[in-house]
C-alpha cells in the first residue's frame, strides 16, 4: 500500500490537479516507455497509455488482446522511465465481473498508474453495459484503485457516440449519455470521458451538464484545443493518432530506404 507522502501518492494528486475546466491537460497517448519518454521530453505534464497503440506496438489487435501479464510489465517500465504521472487506458478492466475488476485495478494502480480509462463497452462483445452493471463496475473499480492506497484518478469512459454514427450524436444520446455520467460519478469516477463526440453545441451541453471533468477525444474533425477549452472541456485524449502517425511516417522512411 502506497504512503501519502509516496512519489505515486504525490503524482496521482499532481494528475487529478490537472484536470482544470477550460484549461485542459493534453494527453499525447503513447505506447511504451520509448515513446513516453519522447512525449515527456517534448514538455508533457502527464503521461497517458493508448490501449490500441500499446497492442499495435506488440503486435496484438485491440480489445484486451494484450495479455494483462505484459501490460503490467510495460507499465513498469513507462512508469520508471519518467518523472511525471502515469494514467492506464484499461480498457474493460480485462474481465466482467466487479470481483475481477476490482483485482485488476488494484494490481495496475499497484504496479505504478495514478490514473485508469474504464470504458463501459463489452469487451469482445457487442453494445455497452446496462448502468446498473457498469456502475457497480465502476465502484469495483475504485474499490481496487483505493485498497492500493493511492487516490488514482478514475476516468469512466462513456462510448456511446463511439457505438453511433455522427449523424445519430443528437441531444437525446447526449441526454442518454449524462444519465450514464451521472451514474458513473455516483458510483466513484472521478472524470468522465465521451471519446467520437465532436459536434461543438453538444459537446458545450456535456461541459455544462457532467458533475465531473470532461475528456474529449482529439480525433480528425474534432474542435481545435482553444475551441474545446472555450466550451469547457477538462481533458483532450489523442487516441491511437500518434501512433498512427509514426507507424506511417516510419512506413515511408523504410519505403525510400528500400527502393533506393
């Protein structure tokens, strides 16, 4: 168990104090420690972990097809190779059960995260937990992140503008979505993440209407940083993006490389 004056109990305050409306913390997903080191360098305050990213970088597919042995040691590794705090894309908790989640939870939190993304999609299945479920989900969650002894920022991710078409994101699925918001930081989140949503009117609606930080995913199409930070939002995500990015840009440098 993790002391409060401990260097992890020091970040995991560090990274809940960044979480500011209108002046959001930018997470620069990264995928090992490498590349958080890289992003670190480059004048990040925090460091955060794309699920997609991590499991392209190892050769996996997304979904929890990493095996939880090697996130862990990975995180290790991303955790000691910098001096700022650490957040987990956890996806589903890597299990169904809130008995299984609240282990998981307090295994990552003790290997080092000061921070998880817990997003209410069924992992390898199809649609999104009932609220109930998810919101003792939830609660299972922060029952494990607590017994690690640190106060591990728990951002409940929300997918349902993920799971509609853009067409669809509309004030009723907003309404839908600050029902489940609402829920989720009843039950112990701590923020409250609502990745494909990009329409700036309703993302204005979530800022106002969400009892706690909103984090919005930075994807093509999205409001500009200023813009996101007007309309109120606490946290900018960057998904797989930079990843992407740099597996096309190393794609093309091979390619020349090799036609020479």
């Amino acid at each position: 168990m993790a002391h409060q004056d401990s260097e992890q109990a020091v970040h995991a305050r560090a990274f809940s104090a960044l979480h500011v409306k209108g002046n959001p913390v930018v997470l620069y997903n990264i995928w090992d420690a490498g590349s958080a080191k890289a992003v670190r360098a480059a004048g990040a305050k925090a460091i955060a972990t794309g699920s997609r990213s991590v499991a392209a970088a190892q050769g996996f597919e997304d979904g929890e097809k990493v095996p939880l042995e090697l996130v862990v040691t990975l995180l290790k590794r991303i955790v000691a190779s910098v001096d700022v705090p650490v957040t987990l894309d956890f996806e589903g908790g890597y299990g169904r059960a809130a008995e299984t989640v609240q282990e998981n939870v307090a295994r990552v939190v003790g290997a080092g995260a000061v921070g998880i993304n817990f997003e209410d999609q069924i992992v390898g299945g199809t649609g999104l937990y009932s609220i109930e479920e998810q919101s003792a989900r939830v609660r299972a969650a922060r029952a494990g992140a607590d017994a690690a002894g640190v106060r591990a920022f728990l951002n409940a991710r929300i997918d349902l503008f993920l799971k509609n078409p853009p067409e669809a994101h509309n004030d009723a699925l907003v309404a839908e979505a600050l029902q489940r918001g609402e829920a989720y930081a009843a039950a112990g989140a701590d923020g409250l993440f609502y990745p494909g949503l990009v329409d700036p009117r309703l993302i204005g609606v979530v800022c106002a209407r969400a009892p706690r930080p909103v984090n919005i995913l930075a994807k093509p199409g999205a409001p500009s940083k200023a813009e996101l930070a007007q309309l109120g939002v606490a946290r900018i995500s960057h998904g797989p993006f930079p990843y992407n990015a740099m597996a096309a840009a190393l794609q093309e440098a091979a390619k020349k490389v090799l036609a020479e």
